[in-house]
C-alpha cells in the first residue's frame, strides 16, 4: 500500500481516493494554525487534503491541553498527494496527477478491499481510562455547573483505548467498521505510523462557491426492527424535548460562529431538528447556511467555527475550559476534522466521532465517545450510553 493515502467515502458509491507523494505539513506547535493559509497558497489548483485536531482551538482561543495523550497526533496535517480518483460506482475518474496502469490498478484494488468484510476475532481489549465512579462525579460537577448559570451544555467525553497492537492486529478495521456504520462522512486516513478508521455521520462545514453550509447532528435513535417502528423512533426522537433543546442550543451556536464571518443577513437555518435515517441510528441533524464575505480564508473560516460545537456545547468558550479540566485525556484528532479542499477553493470537513486512532510507534489504538450534559442528564444513563457507543465500535471491527 502506498505509504499516504486517503479514502472519503460517502458510501452513496461516490468517494474520493488520493494516494502517493511526500508533500505532506505535520505540525504540533503554537503558529500551526497560520501555515494552513500558506500551504494553500502554495498549491493552488490542486486538491489537498486534511486532518484538524480538536486542540488546535488552543491557537484559536487562550486554552491549553495538559491532559494524558495516548494517540501523540498531530495538531494539524496537510497533503498534497500524487494522484486523487473520483469514485462514482465503477468509474473511477483521475482528477489529480497522470495515472499509469499501476495507478488504476491501486485504486481499484484499494476500493475492492473496502467492499470484503474480514472475519476476525478480536485479540485485544479495549479498557476505559476512567473509573466509572469518578464518571459520575464528573457529570454531576459539570452539571453543578450548568445550575450555576455557567454554561448550558457540554460535551463530556471518556477514551478507551488498546494496547499493545500490531499492524496485523487492525487488518480489516476500516472495511469491518463501515460494513457496520454506513455513513456518509465515513473516512480512511494513513500516513506515517498513523491510521483513521472513521464511521462519522456527521458533516462540520461545506464551503460551495460562497455558500458555506453546516450541518449539527445532536439527538440519536437506534433503528427499528420493521417500518412500523422505525416511524415510531423517528416521531419520537423529532418530538423529544432534551433532544430538541440540544440540539436548538448548537444551533444558535453555530449561527453566531458563521455570523463573524457572514454577509449581513445571510445566515439562515435550512432545516431545523430534522431527522435523517442511517444504517444503524437515526439522527437528528439541524442546516445553517451563509453567504461568505469577500477576502475571507480558509483559516478565517475555522477561526470563527473549529471546533465544532457539537463537540464542545455552549457557550463554546467556557464549555471548552470545562471540558479541559473534567475530561481525563487529550482529545487530540478525536472530535477534530477529516476532508479536504478542491482545486477550486470548496472544501468540505467532517466531524470525527465513531472513530479509532491506531498509533504503530506506540502501538496504541484509541477509540474516544462521548454524550452531551444538560441538566436534565443522568450521569447512570450517561455513562451507560459511553458503553453502547464503543460496544458498537467494537462490534462493527469484529467482522
């Protein structure tokens, strides 16, 4: 296998692949956030693609990450590959470099080993790096919190993580994980030691022409086991009240963060706590949309929005700081941005959740969760939920 390589699935039949080629920004320092705008500037006209951690908030507002870091990711990846396909079924169509044969070959041979799901059982546990009593303590600090007024809501969230895991341990994640998830913003990322297998149904922004577009996804409904009841959890969930404040609260929290960047009077809620129907869950998704202002950047553009708040709660800021101090690990990629930018200037990022993180030099692979903390939240109910969250995970690698 090519030693970088990226594969964006929408697992509609479309994706993009981009593989081969060094030209690759790996940073973890304090200016990483202003080289973004430079190394696009550099290779204009072409595709480049991304991985943004969640701590690059620290260059974006005054906050830190002291907490444990199991994943050692980068804050920021940059990548300019060789050679990227559009996939669209059984058409493959080279829009980035001259593929030969091999090229072709690669792709075609890549995209097949997505479709084979690898019957494996599992040789290693996943251990969670928090107590369960101390979970609880924590969810009812924060929610102590939200009764003072402080905040309204925050994304609490625990890792688990593996240890001790070779390469051939993690043969097959990717296609298992997928065959399971089916998801739309679903992504495969390697390079260096690392590996992404990402199962997200969630979309941070879209960037069309000046047009950007987010799309929130906060409220979650399992499927049902016929039609019948699928329609009963998709009514249920669409009228549940904590799950339409929730996701209302993010919302309005989004339209301020696009509004910094916006034409007056541009930012408009498309569609409001609708639900969208996946493989597995059903979601409740929200769109804001905005017309961009003129001279405004890429990195403008996440210096208003990243990270998503989603994955922080509201306000942003002091969610953030909560966040620091309760949570028991570095975030790191987990809750971050996997995408891209097209030759023309649009671009389109994800949300990492339903994700591992496989580290070959540590030989760690790490699998965060999370769930947000209102005040109506119960920390059993809370914690239980973190369990179903990676137990699906780990369902869905098994095979």
């Amino acid at each position: 296998m090519s030693k970088n390589v990226c594969f964006l699935n929408g697992n509609n039949g479309s994706g993009l692949l981009a593989f081969g080629g060094m030209d690759l920004l790996a940073v973890d320092q304090v200016n990483s956030l202003d080289q973004i705008d430079v190394f696009i500037e550099k290779r204009q006209n072409k595709f480049i693609f991304m991985c943004l951690s969640y701590d690059l908030k620290n260059q974006i507002e005054n906050l830190g990450s002291e907490n444990r870091d199991s994943t050692s990711f980068p804050d920021l990846v940059l990548w300019c590959p060789d050679f990227v396909f559009d996939i669209n079924g059984e058409s493959y169509n080279i829009l980035q470099g001259d593929g030969s044969k091999k090229e072709y070959t690669f792709a075609k041979d890549f995209i097949n080993s997505t479709k084979s799901v690898v019957n494996k059982k599992m040789k290693f546990t996943f251990e969670p790096q928090i107590s369960k009593d101390l979970y609880l303590r924590k969810v009812n600090l924060l929610k102590e919190h939200i009764q003072k007024g402080d905040i309204y809501e925050v994304n609490f969230c625990q890792e688990f993580v593996a240890k001790n895991i070779n390469k051939k341990d993690i043969q097959g994640c990717y296609t298992n994980l997928n065959s399971i998830t089916k998801a739309p913003f679903s992504s495969y990322f390697k390079f260096g030691d690392f590996e992404i297998f990402c199962g997200s149904p969630e979309r941070f922004i879209q960037k069309k022409g000046t047009k950007l577009k987010a799309q929130p996804i906060k409220g979650t409904a399992k499927r049902g086991k016929n039609k019948s009841e699928d329609l009963l959890l998709i009514s249920t969930l669409k009228n549940d009240p904590k799950e339409r404040a929730e996701n209302i609260m993010i919302v309005d929290l989004m339209r301020n963060d696009l509004s910094k960047i916006a034409k007056k009077g541009s930012v408009n809620v498309n569609e409001l706590c609708e639900v969208y129907t996946y493989k597995t869950v059903h979601q409740m998704v929200s769109t804001i949309s905005c017309d961009l202002k003129e001279g405004k950047s890429f990195t403008d553009i996440l210096r208003a929005t990243f990270p998503m708040g989603s994955m922080t709660g509201a306000p942003k800021i002091k969610a953030m700081q909560l966040i620091e101090e309760y949570e028991e690990f570095k975030r790191g990629l987990y809750s971050g941005s996997i995408g891209y930018i097209s030759p023309n200037g649009d671009f389109d990022l994800n949300v990492i959740i339903r994700t591992l993180i496989y580290n070959a030099n540590l030989r760690t692979l790490s699998c965060g969760v999370g769930s947000a903390i209102t005040i109506q939240a119960d920390a059993e109910k809370e914690y239980a939920e973190c369990g179903i969250k990676v137990q699906k995970i780990l369902d869905g690698i098994s095979g």
